[in-house]
C-alpha cells in the first residue's frame, strides 16, 4: 500500500513538472508569435516588450529584438541583441547578423574590429560549431590517429594516410582552442556619446581617447566601478556605466 502510494505520488509530481515545462514552453512560444505578428505591423515598441517577456531567448528572439531596436534607432540595443544571437549560429544566420551589424557600423561610424577575406571565412566556419562538438572531433581523431600509427605500415600510401589525418587533427585542436578562447572573451558595447578612455582606474589618471557611442570593445578586467578595455589596440580604463556587456 506504501509502495503503491508513493508510486502514485511520484508519478503526479513529474506528471506536474512535466506539465509546468511544457506551460512554459507553450507561453514564450506564443509570445514569440504574437511579437512576430506585431513587427510585421512594424509596432516594434510592442514587439520589444513581448520578445523581452519570453524567458528562455534564443538566437530568433534576440535577432528579431535587434531588428525592432534598429528600426527605432536604438543602436545600443540593437547591437547588444545581434551579438547575443550569434551565439551558436549557423553560416546563414551568422551572415545575416554581420550584414546588420556592418550596416550598423557604417550608419554611426562606429569603431569596431572588423574581420574581412579569409579570417572572416574562418570564424564563419568556427562559430558554426559548438566547443563541443570540437572537443569530440579532436578525442576522436586522436585515438584514430594513435590506432592508425599502430596498425598501419610506415610506407608509401599509408604514410601520407597518416600525415593527413595528424594534420586535420591538429587544425580542429588549435579551432578547439580558438573556440574556447571566443567563448572566454567578454566583449561590451560603449553606450556614452562622448565617453573618455583614461590610462587607469581614475578620472585623474589622463585621457587616452574619446570613445563613441556603439563603439565595440574588448574587457579585460573588472575593478570597482572600472572596466579595463582593449579597443583598437588601445588599452585602458572607463566607468562601468560607459559599456554594456554582451
């Protein structure tokens, strides 16, 4: 009788979550659609609060804020939502994210670190995998690599054999740590229209360079009320109410 009570009570509370997952799943994805339906009456105001009502966002609700936000010439926002839906995205959506952000860019004449030709191909490529997946990739082609050194004669065919696959093991080790390293970096986007650039942690410290509105910085270091910055091979320090993480 226990045994069977118990049973029964187990089986009603996943039945509940179960049932509280899929509410939740339901809720954001109605919201998403009813944001949807108001973009296309371009209410991007009423677009923004719905999309930003759903919990869980992924990369199609932060791509579709961006949008609502550059329609309403809030470029800050804008640029803050398209770098967050690059996270995870495919070759396609990650063209589309990088076709706004350059028209972004060359609207405010903004500064920011632009990758063109074969490193542009490169990181199109990487971010269209996940650290993961690289992970598995280079553990699998390790262990083959140790298998075909040892079962395979040293000779001819079979040497070029094992040379090819040493070398795409070591290129999806050093995309491994290029992923890796992207991931760790915390990129911020400037939100003052004439903000300062001081060589340290202190309006007394002297000013390095002005920084513009949307300009994209890298942030190295974090102290009370400071941000130590990288921007175009510049480093230095700004009030923590200057940037907006991304």
């Amino acid at each position: 009788m226990g045994q069977t009570f118990r049973k029964n009570t187990l089986i009603l509370i996943k039945s509940a979550v179960f049932l509280c997952v899929s509410l939740m799943a339901s809720n954001g994805e109605e919201q998403f659609l009813r944001a949807n339906q108001e973009y296309k009456r371009k209410k991007y105001k009423d677009a923004v609060v719905l999309y930003d009502s759903i919990k869980n966002k992924g990369r199609a609700t932060w791509y579709n804020m961006g949008n609502c936000y550059y329609h309403m010439n809030q470029y800050i926002d804008a640029l803050v939502c398209w770098r967050r839906a690059q996270n995870g995205s495919c070759q396609n959506e990650y063209d589309a994210i990088m076709h706004n952000i350059d028209t972004l860019h060359a609207c405010t004449g903004s500064f920011y670190a632009q990758k063109t030709g074969f490193d542009n191909l490169v990181m199109r490529k990487i971010n269209s995998v996940s650290l993961l997946t690289f992970q598995w990739l280079f553990l699998i082609g390790l262990f083959l690599g140790i298998f075909l050194f040892k079962r395979l004669r040293r000779t001819g065919i079979y040497r070029i054999i094992l040379l090819l696959h040493m070398g795409l093991t070591m290129l999806t080790g050093i995309a491994c740590g290029i992923k890796y390293h992207q991931q760790k970096q915390v990129f911020g986007v400037v939100r003052e229209k004439q903000a300062q650039l001081f060589s340290g942690p202190n309006n007394a410290y002297h000013v390095l360079l002005s920084l513009q509105e949307t300009d994209e910085v890298l942030v190295q270091e974090q102290k009370p009320g400071w941000y130590k910055i990288c921007i175009d091979n510049t480093i230095g320090w700004v009030p923590v109410d200057t940037v907006e993480l991304i």
